[in-house]
C-alpha cells in the first residue's frame, strides 16, 4: 500500500585526493562520490521508522552533478508507484526506467545514463528489500528461479544465454541454497584487500599496510601499477617480500597500456606471479583482453569495473577474453542488469570476484557476492571480492570484514536492504558544493584540485 | 591573437516527434535536439564580423540538458586561450579537453560526457576553420600527413595500427589531393537519403517520397524496418516497385533484434536484395554483428551511429563485422577521433559511409567525407553518404544536395567553418524549455511527448 511521495538526489563528494587515496596510474586525484537518490514514501518499516529507498552510483568527483541530474530526471517518474506492486514485478520497475528512448539516445547503456539508472534501481531494490525487512541478498536468494530470470535483462543475450538456459543453471542451485546461507553464515564471503597498494603511497606507507593486511589475514593483496616500470618492480619486489608466495598478489593498471604495451609490462612483472593482471588496457577492447590474455598465460586477465553493460560482459566471455569478472554495482543498472552477469559468468565457467572500494560499493557487493554463491554459480573457487578500508563510516549499516578462521571474509550482512543509506551528518558535511567541508574548501566549488591543474596537458 | 572570451552552451529541441520524422523501431517519438556550444572571441573574421565556433552534437529530446551542461562543464577551461595557438596543435587541444581523469570515470571515453567532448571539439575546430577562413575539409586536406597523424587519437589502436602505418596511409594520397579536389568540386560527393522511408510514415507517403527520391536522382534509398515483418514485406514491396533493381535499397532496424532474431528477420528481406542491413542489433554486440554478417552475406551489415569510440571500430574491423563504418560527427569525439576511424577503415578496407541526418550532422558529414575521399582512401568505391532533407533551414551555411548528372551527391561547401552555424532566430524559438516554440507547447517543460506516455511499461 505505502507508495513513493517524493525522490531526492544528492551530489556528495568525499576529499579523497587529499591523502592519495584511491589514486592509481589513470587517476591520480579522484575525490570519491556518490549520486545518492533517496525514494521517501508514505510507509513505515518494521521499527516505525520511515520507509525510503536509498542507493547510489559512484563517480570520482566532477561530473557527479551531471549523474545526479540525470537520476533525477529518471526517478521523478517514480513517485506515486506503489511498493509492494513495484516488489512483485521488479523487472517493470526495470523496463520502465531504462524505455525511455529519447533518453537511451545517450548511451545506450552506458555512461551517464546508465551510472544514474543503476543509483536509481539501486534504490529501488533497496527499498522492496526494506519493505520485506530482508537484507537485499536474502529477498533475491529467496526467489524462484523463475522469479529471478523475470527480473532479469536478457535482451541482446539469446546468442549466448537463453531464458531456458538461464533457469536450468538456477534450477541445478536450488537444493543447496540453505546449506550455502548457512557457510557463508559462519565463514564469510572471502575478501582481498587494495588499500595497501595506491600508487602515491611511498615504499614506508606500502609495506607497514602489506604488514597490516598479513596480519588482519588477508590472503591476497593488490597493487597499483602502470605509471613507471622500474616503480613497479621495486613496489612487487616489496610486496612479496612482507606477503610471501603463500598469498596471492595482484595488479592493476587501471587502462594505462596499449595491448602491446601490456604485454610487455607483465611479462617484466611476470616474475612476482601475480594471480590476475586487472584493467591492463582500454575497457571497451574485448579482443585487446583476449590478445593479452593468450599471450600472459598464466597470469589471469581481470577486467569489469568499467565494463558497462551485460552485452560487453556477453563478448568478453565469448571471446575468452578475461579469468575473473569484476561487475560493478554502480556501473551496471543494478540486479536486474548484475543477474545476467552472473548467469552469463556460470554459463562460460568464469568467477565473479565483484569491484568493490569507491564510496559504498563494497557494502552493495557483499549483496551479490552472496547472491552468486548461493543462487547462481554454488561455488567459491577463485572467488574473492575486493574490500577497500575506506568511507564506511559514513553508512548506517556498514559492511564488516573480519576473519573467522578462514581467511579475512565479509560477514553475512543481516540488516534490511542494500546497506547503502549515508548518514545524514556525511550528506551535510559533504554535498556539494555547498555542504560545511566543500564551502571552506581550498578551492570552493571547484573540488579540491582545480580543474586547470588537474587537466593541464 | 584573438582569444576565447566567453562560451555559451545551448539546449535546442525542435519538435519532430510531432510529424514522425525520425521514427524507427527503436525511437518512435524523437524530437531532434542539439547540444550547442558556442566559443565566442574578441577576433574578427575577414568580413569583419565576430569570430566565433559553433559545434554541437546530436541528441533525440530529454536528457539534452544534461549534454548541454556537460559540455558547458568541458569548454568552460577554454576560455584564455588563444585561437592560433590552438590551431597549431589541435591535437593539443584534444588531450586537454579529454584528459580530465574525473569527467573521464563517467565514460570513459563514450556516453554524455563523449557526445559533449564532441559538441566542444566541434566547436572548436570550427573556429580554427573560420579563423583560417577555410571550410574545415579543406583545412583539413591542407594538412600533412604528419600534422593529420598529430591531431589524431591513436591511444589503444596500435595493435592494429601504428603510427607509421598512418603515416604511411596519408603518404600514399598525397600526390592525387588536389585532382580529387577538382573532381569532387565538379561532380560532388555521393548521396543517398532517407528522409522516404521513417517507420510512421503510411503506404502512400512511402510510395510518393519514394517517387520523389527517383526524380531527384537518387540511387539509394533506405527504409526502416524491424517493428513488424509483414509491415516489412509490404513497405520493401512498395519501395522497390518504385525504385526499381537499378537502384540499390538499404533497411535499418536501430537495434531492435537480438543476433539469432537478425538473421532469421534479415534472410526474410532478403528477396528484396538490400545493399546492407543497418544496426541489425545492439551497438555494442562487436561479435554479433560478426555472427549477422557471416550468416546474411552477401547483404552488408552496416553500423556506427551508436559506436561510441574509436576502440569499438578498430575491433569491429580486427572481427570483420561490417561491410559499411557509418561513423557519427555527434558521438565521436570530433575530427581528432574521426581521422583515427577514417585511417582504420583505410587500412582495413571498409568504405565509410557517415550517419546522418539529426541536426546538422548533414552538414559536418559532408566535410568528413570529402577529408575521407582526398586524404585518407583516395576511393568512391561503395560510399555513399547519407542525407536527410529535414531541419536545414536552421542553418546559416546549410549544406547542399543536387545532382550535377552523376547522381545525387553533396555540393562541396566553400563557406568557411564546420557548417554548423544556428541561426540565432531558430536558437530563440526553439531554446527548450523557455523558447517561444516549447512555452505555449501541449505539454510545456515535458517537451511534445509526456515522459509517462514515452515509456508506459
């Protein structure tokens, strides 16, 4: 009965640049932000307290106005929506949204459009899920198979994926789902860890946080790499030297390299045998992953976080261009969009290890992560999902990480939802431009780097 | 020395959806909008006027807006500069503008924050023309091969091709420049339209713009299919008791089908024998518009309205997807992204035949082609180009079509610029949403479609 009464979007931009954070060969100054839409109804939860729908996409900094607008212009044609009628048929919710044909224009399927239609889906999910008084992973696993592919988009896909088939592989998990809740319940979803390895974090900084990841019992480590070779080695020499060969090291160029280039970038790097190679060239170059793929065996090739929509994912496995798919949860348009990932990735036998970091994307994997494992693929096998020690503090139901005794792993996230309401102080403090930080801010409404410098070529 | 002094960003709506000029199976109800940058300078041109650029890309209606205010966010940083140093490394010019690592996250390179890089480098390429008082095809041609191969994005492309390649490309047309020149201004660049066949239109209107095509000289027509097979049947039918075998016939279904789906559609067609099957599916499908094309030859399969960057053509090229590269003047990122897809067509050998149609892409087509023919492939073999007879009158330097005897082609443009100049009359009536046109319009601020009618699930 509750329906949607109004929607807000919020620009908040968190100074990440400041302390290098997040900084990488490609991005070297990203203040780390979220397009954040809230859907407020008329209901109440469980608690009494009012029901609303919070989700988001991440972006890192200028430019998240221009998501925020277009989330805006896509989710003002939600209110009056009633709750449980969107909850019992999410794939309209789905088509609704992402049919307007003067808006598709602008993709299609990607860029700006698509980041805000997944902070808007996003939302959506978040609030049938708090309407259900489930954590989201838990009101997808609890879905029929038929339930699921219904929500799913599997248009453009049939060449590679049918309906028929996408039920077959849901169908084969369903026995097992409760055993699987159940582990995950006591272990954890396996976790790895990047905050050791921004680049412009000195040698002194990579390996006390090396030492602090061995510690906390991570299993896998990651490096950015890209900028300068002999860097590189000298920051892999280090890393192996506090991780040992018993964990796993992987690197990521962040699209730095040509393929040619890549090639031979990893191969000079070959000898710390990092596990995956990530982003080692242009998002969009399918056949470039696949070239670098074959000529880097064994080293896997990792790429997904910039992949924007299942029909690159689609080719991506087609051409067997990539070992481990890293879906984003706000570049993809939300589960209706990350179901045929999945199912696309248990079709051609490639583990998702999700993208994670960025502001709340971490909270939101964990989500899928589960849903993987217990609905879709039923395996954990080179599994392991990004975790990055930054900015939960500003989330009301932050993820945990801890270590149970098999390796460091998020904990089975329990409260309603897709974990990504921001605190109100954080949206105070950090909208932008006018929120307390950014008004006394070096550069007041230009970010923490002025344009000019960060651009100049 | 004159120097950028200010830039205006304009959100243009003309209201098509009305007649259903533009209507396909995929985008029933555009109304063609231009993103409009204007770089205003305290020069003058040689007639004494003020010397300002004009570029703009392309859009269908809402969301026009947020490329607007993308681009004004781009080409805000070019005020300062200097009109002749940017003409003498537009290259330069180029990086500035696309290097901003937190616009780039949206992309990268593709979507919004790609159409309104377009619209900026348009502009700006615009002004460099007038500034040199050329129309821009000949600014161009003027070049070297060396200063063509500068201005060029070749980041990601040289795993198939180098710069040496390039080099070597341009090389080899060198001494044929000015006889292909003369020839093109005797007989003009080859055309064929489209403006006869929009999915709204009816039989008769159908039957007599296709009568219309044939008297004006047409050897191409193409039609829009993809909504209904039978309506398909009977509009080919119709299309060619009109226009004969003599004349080729193209269709074009805007990426309505999935790969299995286009090829059972196609073979259906193919007793009407098209000259090429446009967008058979989604944009992005490089490998199934590969699988299309293997199983409908020898119909063609064409494409690149919607390929968002030059990483997608290099690979639908490397996967010998199509037959026809229609790259777009709108989404590309302008003419230092255009001459890297020209340089790939070259050297992989598939005829460019550019989209157009829209606002002003007709205009900008135009100069692409004729760079393409007299610097780059030096072939007419299987281009041609499109055009579609609707919104000209906006225009201060429209484009012309005739036929001086060897069919219907585009006049080569003599007037200085990318030809993309608004009248400033047409800006103030159809300036959305407060221009004269859209303030007493059915649906005020909505444009002619309500959003809730456009995407009723």
């Amino acid at each position: 009965m509750p329906q949607i009464t109004a929607v807000t979007v919020e620009d908040v931009r968190f100074p990440t640049s400041l302390t290098g954070d997040g900084s990488d060969a490609m991005n070297k100054d990203g203040d780390y932000s979220a397009a954040y839409v809230v859907l407020h109804t008329d209901g109440t939860d469980t608690t009494g307290a009012p029901l609303a729908g919070h989700g988001l996409t991440f972006t890192i900094g200028r430019g998240n106005d221009i998501v925020a607008a277009a989330a805006a212009q896509q989710a003002a044609h939600l209110v009056g929506w009633d709750i449980d009628e969107m909850a019992a048929d999410m794939g309209r919710v789905y088509r609704f949204l992402s049919s307007d044909s003067q808006l598709r224009w602008l993709g299609p399927e990607k860029g700006v459009v698509h980041l805000s239609l997944a902070a808007v889906l996003n939302a959506s999910w978040d609030l049938v899920a708090r309407r259900a008084s489930k954590p989201l992973w838990q009101l997808l696993t609890d879905m029929t198979p038929e339930q699921l592919v219904d929500i799913a988009d599997l248009r453009y896909l049939s060449d590679a994926l049918t309906r028929d088939e996408a039920l077959e592989i849901l169908q084969a998990q369903e026995a097992g789902k409760a055993g699987r809740v159940a582990e995950l319940a006591r272990r954890g979803y396996p976790a790895y860890t990047t905050s050791a390895g921004w680049l412009n974090y000195d040698d002194d900084k990579l390996r006390r946080l090396c030492q602090e990841a061995v510690d906390a019992g991570y299993g896998y480590v990651k490096l950015k790499v890209g900028a300068d070779l002999d860097d590189d080695i000298r920051r892999c020499t280090i890393a192996r030297e506090i991780i040992g060969y018993e964990r796993e090291l992987m690197i990521d160029a962040n699209q730095v390299w040509d393929v040619g280039q890549a090639i031979e970038w990893v191969r000079e790097l070959a000898r710390f045998e990092p596990l995956w190679i990530e982003e080692p060239t242009g998002p969009d170059d399918i056949l470039g992953h696949a070239a670098i793929r074959r000529a880097v065996a064994p080293i896997g090739v990792a790429t997904g976080e910039h992949c924007h929509n299942r029909v690159m994912f689609k080719q991506l496995f087609q051409a067997g261009a990539i070992d481990f798919c890293q879906l984003d949860t706000g570049r993809l348009a939300s589960i209706n969009e990350i179901v045929s990932v999945l199912l696309l990735a248990a079709k051609f036998g490639v583990p998702v290890c999700p993208h994670a970091g960025g502001v709340g994307l971490c909270e939101m994997v964990q989500h899928v992560a589960v849903l993987d494992y217990v609905a879709v693929s039923g395996d954990l096998t080179n599994r392991v999902t990004e975790f990055v020690d930054h900015l939960h503090e500003h989330f009301t139901d932050p993820c945990v990480v801890s270590d149970s005794g098999h390796g460091t792993a998020y904990v089975l996230p329990r409260d309603p939802g897709y974990s990504t309401r921001l605190h109100p102080e954080s949206i105070d403090t950090y909208r932008f431009p006018e929120g307390h930080y950014w008004a006394s801010a070096p550069t007041p409404g230009l970010g923490n780097i002025g344009v000019a410098a960060a651009v100049k070529p």
